[in-house]
C-alpha cells in the first residue's frame, strides 16, 4: 500500500486531464440522485473533485447497470483504453457475486487485465473492494464466503497490475446500514461522497484526509417492529422484483447504454 501511496503522490506532479470510469451500476451512479432524473454516484464526484482543483477535467462514465466483470472487459475496456486516459477507475464484481456460479479467480483475472490494458496506456488506475454488506442486508450472510474471496482477489489483481487499491472491505464504516440505499445493494448519496473521498485521498489530492473513514455517529438501536417492517418493504420492493426478473433470464442493464459514452469537459463550478 506504502508503495502505491507513493506512486499516486509522485503522479500529482502533473495534472489529470483525461479520466475514465468504467465498471457495473456503481460506477454508473446508483443510488445517488442528481435531482435531474438521473444519477451523480461517486465516479462523477472524484471528476468534480479534481475539476474543483485542476479548473476542468475531461470525463467519460462507460458504467453500465447489470454488467458483469466480463461483460465490462469486453464491452467498455476497448472504448476506454482508445480514449488514452491519465485516469482510470475500474470497478466490478457485484452482479457476478449474484450469479448461481462464482469464480472469484476469473473474476480477479479479468481486473488485472483490465487494469494493465489502462496501465500500460499510461493510466493511473484504482479498484476499490466491496464491503460485507451482512449488517445492510441480512441474506448477505449467504454470500458473504463470496465476498471475502472477492476481496481477496481484488487485492491480488493490484499487486500484480500496480493498480492503487483502495480497501473499503477493511473499514468497518463500509458495512453502515445508513451508507447504503433501500435496495442495500447500492451506496446513497452519503456512501457515494465517501467512496469519492476515499479514492480522492488514495489520489492524494490536496484536501483529502482520512475523514471518509472514520464512524458515523450513533444511532438509535431499532426496535422489532422496525426490523420487521424494513424487512417485508425489502422483500416486496427490491427482492422479489429482482427475483422475477432473472427468473425471466432479463438484467437491469438490458437495453441500457453508458451515459456519458464519450470524453466530454467537466468544468469547475463559477
């Protein structure tokens, strides 16, 4: 990690001026409102980020809902390596954890080939790990075994790539119920402000600290009835629709194109 630290403080020495996301839902923004119809998310808060320093920043979001970290390598990682970014997030894994085969192997493998194709074209790159979500979703407990090996993976793709890894699984502050959006699956816009930050210190921007770390404040412990409810309005809205639809063999990503395809400027607000 000391190394990658390192490396990431010594880059700083020239700006960004080309970054490129690409990855599943959370790359694309969910679940984190923009207020216009559509989604912020934490990709696009690290591009305003570095645009609130650098005065602007040229960004593509190739993030698309459903995507597998197969799916990703084969359908975003041409697109983004042709746009020779300076910048480069590659984030992956949850749809795959979700499917009836898992094989976190291959799934590290397809990263690190990821992240060296952006490498080798003269990207910085970082990967962050996903976090047990058992306090967010109860049934994670099913996968958690999945999770961890996932982890696991992540963290030897970037050994192997020297890609910047940022460890969210190892920060207990990731697994807060109150980070995460009603389908638990999702950041909320808070989860989303704190991944940015999280990458944005891994980058050494000026500013950053290790504040996206640290405990929410206390809350109340919820009662039965509270448990119960939160419960059933899961199961009614997010987990027996998501049940039915691969039930149908369809993914949320059907139909779906990135939303923000191309290299376009994102300046720094007047």
């Amino acid at each position: 990690m000391l190394r990658k630290q390192v490396s990431a403080t010594l880059h700083r020495l020239t700006p960004f001026e080309r970054y490129v996301a690409i990855g599943d839902s959370t790359t694309e923004g969910l679940d984190d409102p923009d207020g216009r119809g559509g989604y912020r998310g934490w990709a696009n808060r690290l591009a305003e980020r570095i645009a609130a320093f650098e005065g602007s920043i040229l960004y593509a979001n190739l993030g698309v809902r459903g995507r597998t970290t197969r799916e990703i390598r084969d359908e975003q990682l041409g697109a983004a390596v042709a746009m020779r970014p300076d910048l480069a997030t590659v984030v992956s894994g949850t749809n795959d954890l979700l499917r009836r085969q898992f094989d976190a192997a291959a799934v590290g493998a397809d990263v690190e080939a990821m992240q060296k194709a952006l490498i080798a074209g003269g990207a910085t790159v970082l990967t962050f790990t996903l976090p047990d979500l058992t306090p967010v979703m109860p049934l994670a407990r099913i996968i958690r075994k999945r999770v961890l090996r996932l982890a696991e993976a992540m963290r030897r793709a970037c050994d192997r790539s020297g890609a910047i890894l940022c460890d969210l699984a190892a920060y207990e502050v990731s697994s807060d119920p109150r980070l995460w959006s009603g389908d638990r699956l999702h950041a909320n816009a808070l989860g989303h402000a704190r991944i940015a930050e999280a990458l944005a210190y891994h980058l050494a921007l000026p500013g950053s600290d290790l504040a996206w770390s640290e405990p929410l404040p206390g809350r109340r412990d919820a009662t039965l009835y509270d448990v119960m409810g939160a419960e059933a309005a899961w199961g009614r809205d997010h987990l027996l629709p998501w049940l039915w639809r691969h039930a149908m063999g369809r993914s949320s990503g059907d139909g779906r194109e990135a939303r923000r395809p191309q290299l376009s400027e994102l300046r720094k607000p007047e």
